[in-house]
C-alpha cells in the first residue's frame, strides 16, 4: 500500500531555512506550527523544568491545543490539550506521533521523561517526535479527577475480595457511588466523550496544526488501540503505524481480562523461577511451592494489615504492588526485597510499590490517571450487563492466575463498575467495527514480547495475522519493548520508520 506524499514545497523551504539557522545557533529551533503555542516546559504543562536534561532542553518544548469537545456540538465549547515536542536534531522529514498506553497515561510527561533516551535513536535526528495528554489526561483541561486524595487512600484500605452475597453487594453499591460521583464532579458532557474515537480526532487535529499532511505513529499498550482507530478513520494521514504490546479492540473485554491474568501469571512464575535461585527468596526454594508461600505472606493480612511506615498494608495493595513489579523484569529485585521485608513484618516496601502504581506521591497526592483509565476503558468496551458472565469470570479468573487467588471464591462475581458509569457517546460513524486499517494505510509493524504479561503475545500475533501488519517477536518478559535500549528492535523500527513500503517478515529479537 503507497503511504501518502509529505508537502514538498513546504519542507524545501522549512529546510533550506533550518539548515541556516541550525548553523547559526547550535540547535534546530522550532517553528510556532499552526495552532499550537510552543514555550519552554513549565508547571501548567505537568512538567518539572529541572526534568529536561541539559543535553536535550534546546529541543523540548510544550504547547497546547484547542479542540471543540464535540465537533457536531459546538455549543458544548472547547477543551485544551497538553502537547510537548523533541525537536529532529538535524532537519526535519517528519514527524512521529508516541502515545504511551495507560489509557491515562501522560504522553507529556513520558516524552518529557525519556527525551534523554529518545534524543539517541537514529529516529530523532530525522523526526520531530510529539506527543500529547489526551483528553481528560494529565495536563489537558478538564482533567478527569473522580476521587479525592482521602477518598483513594480509603478505597485502597477496603475489603474488595468478599464474594458473599453481602460482600458483592458492597462492591458494587462503591461502584455505583464512585460512578455517581465521578459523573457529578467532572459533568456528563465530558465523561461521555472521552472514548478513543474522540481521541483519533484530537490526535488528527494536533497532525493538522503540526502542519504535516501525515505523520508517523507508535504506540504502547492502550496507544496501540488508539493508533488502530486512527488508522481506520484517517488512513491517508499515516507515513507508518507502529503497534508494541498490542489491545486488541474488538476483543470481548471480559475474554481479555482473563488472558491478562493469566499473563501475570506466567510473569509471576518467571519472578518465582528466578527467585528460588537466590539466596533467602521468601518463596522458599521450590517453584512448586511459590503461589502457597506468596498466599500464606498476603492473606493474613485481610485481619492484620502489616505497618508501612506510618501506614497499613492491605491485601488488596500487597496484590496491586505485585501486579505492578511484574511488568518489567526491571521490578523483580524491588518486589524480592519488599516480600522479604513482608515475611519479617513490614509493609513498607510493598506499598511503595503499589503508591507508584497508583499514582500516589510521598505527600499523600496523587494524580489522576487511574480515574482516566476508568473513564475511557467504559467509554470504549462494550458492556457486559449479563451477571452469569461475572460469574463466569470469577471463576475463570481464579483458575488463570491462582497468585491472586485468595481462597474466598463462591462462584459468584460482582458487576464491574462500567455497568454504572456515565454512558458513552460516539462521534459521527461510530467506532470501526473490527479494528482494521482502512485503504491506504501503510503495512504496519506490531512488536510483541513472549514474556509481556499486559498485553498477551498471542494477542499481538493475531492482530498481526488479521491486519496484515509486519512482526517482530522480542524473546524476554516484559510489556513493550521499542526504544528501551535493545539495538536488534530499535533498529528495526527505525528502518521501518524510514521506509514503511518495504516488506516486513517477522523478525526475532
């Protein structure tokens, strides 16, 4: 498929005058694009300016955009988004787009945070890369915030595992309190319309004011759902679409839940297969006996949170701080030490662990993307308003994952918190039926890790197989792999970046 032209005119002059300036001052300046109004990082934009390194702040900048919250209502006003950009080192022959999952997470603070890193890939020399806080997400306004400080801290220290009918039942009158909640707070005109078919337009409006007829896309995670609804809705304005750790949207939710436990629990099994292997692994010594010595470390303390440092541990934050550890290979000797301080009696570690998760500072703040990752996963998944699925769920659940088995199963499960959130409104069209590109998006590449726990292999191989899409299978556990250092991947996006007609097999790394 032939990817769409850049506009030559415009570039031969933008360069001609760069390569000139350039000279003159050391560094690429940036433009003022068309729309966006490009300054120096700062507080309103979520960024600390001590953050950018030295090597890098000539390049960095952020900006903001509006954008009408819904393009068919104008009367509903406009919201504002939070753009940064690392400017090309050398011209400039394009620009990538990076969104890096959650959905919540922060596209400004991730580019801001790994400008040092991205600055060395062969890609920043010849590409502007950007990146943007959806709507509702860290720096853009308004920003979804559901809960308070207080009320996150309460909720985290709450029995949420009671399958008695009485428990249920309590789990799911908070759901529909917090559903109620968040929709006074933040106001049903916004939270209905947060769904990444609004965000497909966003991003084409920050393409537009970027001044660029097309861009190229890389997304993480919950980004490589966006990139694919991006791709069926504006298939010509894409130069390449880079797909790492793949969601597969048309996925029955309550079917990838599942397969994402039962990828922790493989995560978790690596964790344990490493840890017996070490001396004083609170697992004991048998990989055999890991799930029953991790339970007999997490279950008492349902009666008896350990102390944490002027706090409690509870079950449900020694289960989130595992959880989170076994993302990245990187987290296993963090989660090793803080059982071991566990097992002697003390939560600290743990919990330091499940505050980074949840987005909990050393001042009792938190931010709010996980009140994002709730809003925009109802305003995307379908709803599943059948109970003998949650039924079905729990069940397979516990069978998937039996780490996070804590023995009080009854067959029965509480209904999740979409069946009471504020109901979705789509944009004109709706979103794409099955995820595919439309004609004239470039082949993509999907990058998968064997050992991702989030986002299933298997699940990425499909989507690959179904779209058409390029392959490169990272052989190690982790979720993601592009641009974190590992030469065989990093260069094998870039050419594909560079050139993404070229025919793609798959390829091992």
């Amino acid at each position: 498929m032939a990817i769409i032209g850049r506009t030559v005119v415009r570039r031969v002059v933008v360069v001609a005058l760069v390569a000139v300036l350039a000279v003159l001052g050391g560094c690429r300046l940036l433009s003022s694009g068309s729309g966006i109004d490009w300054h120096s990082c700062g507080s309103d934009d979520g960024v600390v300016s001590a953050a950018i390194p030295g090597s890098v702040a000539g390049r960095v900048s952020c900006g903001r955009l509006s954008v009408p919250l819904d393009p068919r209502d104008p009367g509903l006003g406009t919201i504002s988004l939070a753009v940064a950009r690392l400017g090309a080192a050398g011209p400039a022959t394009g620009t990538l787009v990076i969104n890096p999952g959650g959905p919540g997470g922060s596209g400004v603070g991730h580019l801001v945070g790994s400008a040092a890193n991205l600055a060395q890939s062969a890609i920043a020399d010849t590409h502007d890369i950007v990146s943007f806080d959806p709507r509702g997400v860290g720096a853009s306004r308004p920003a979804i915030r559901c809960r308070t400080d207080a009320e996150r801290d309460t909720e985290r220290a709450m029995d949420l595992g009671d399958r008695s009918a009485a428990g249920i039942g309590r789990v799911e009158r908070y759901r529909e309190a917090m559903a109620h909640e968040c929709r006074a707070r933040v106001g049903a005109d916004v939270l209905s319309r947060v769904g990444t078919d609004f965000v497909a337009g966003d991003l084409d409006r920050i393409r537009a004011a970027l001044d660029e007829d097309a861009i190229a896309f890389l997304g993480y995670s919950y980004g490589t759902r966006l990139g694919l609804e991006y791709a069926a809705r504006y298939p010509s304005r894409l130069e390449g679409l880079v797909l790492d750790g793949v969601v597969d949207p048309v996925e029955d939710p309550i079917d990838a839940s599942i397969d994402q436990q039962r990828g922790f629990q493989q995560a978790f099994d690596a964790f344990a297969e490493d840890c017996v292997q070490r001396p004083g692994c609170p697992l004991g010594d048998r990989v055999e006996d890991a799930v029953a010595r991790y339970r007999a470390m997490v279950d008492p303390l349902l009666a008896d949170p350990a102390p944490a440092g002027g706090r409690t541990l509870s079950v449900e934050d020694a289960e989130i701080a595992t959880v989170a550890a076994l993302y990245q290979r990187s987290g296993w000797d963090d989660l090793r030490a803080a059982l071991i301080a566990l097992a002697a009696g003390d939560g600290t570690g743990m919990t330091r662990l499940a505050d980074a998760f949840e987005g909990r500072d050393v001042d009792g703040r938190y931010d709010a993307s996980q009140d994002a990752f709730v809003a925009i996963s109802c305003a995307d998944d379908r709803r599943v308003p059948d109970r003998a699925r949650y039924d079905e769920s729990e069940l397979r659940a516990r069978s998937a994952a039996p780490f996070r088995d804590d023995g009080r199963g009854t067959g029965r499960g509480p209904l999740g918190i979409c069946e009471f959130w504020t109901p979705a409104v789509h944009p004109a069209g709706g979103p794409p039926v099955d995820g595919t590109p439309g004609v004239g998006t470039p082949p993509a590449l999907v990058v998968a890790s064997t050992g991702d726990p989030a986002t299933p292999y298997p699940t990425a191989m499909a989507v690959a197989r179904r779209i058409g899409a390029g392959r490169i299978s990272v052989d190690r556990p982790g979720h993601t792999a592009v641009f974190r250092g590992d030469e065989c991947v990093d260069g094998a996006v870039t050419r594909y970046l560079s050139d993404p007609t070229v025919p793609h097999a798959t390829l091992g790394c």
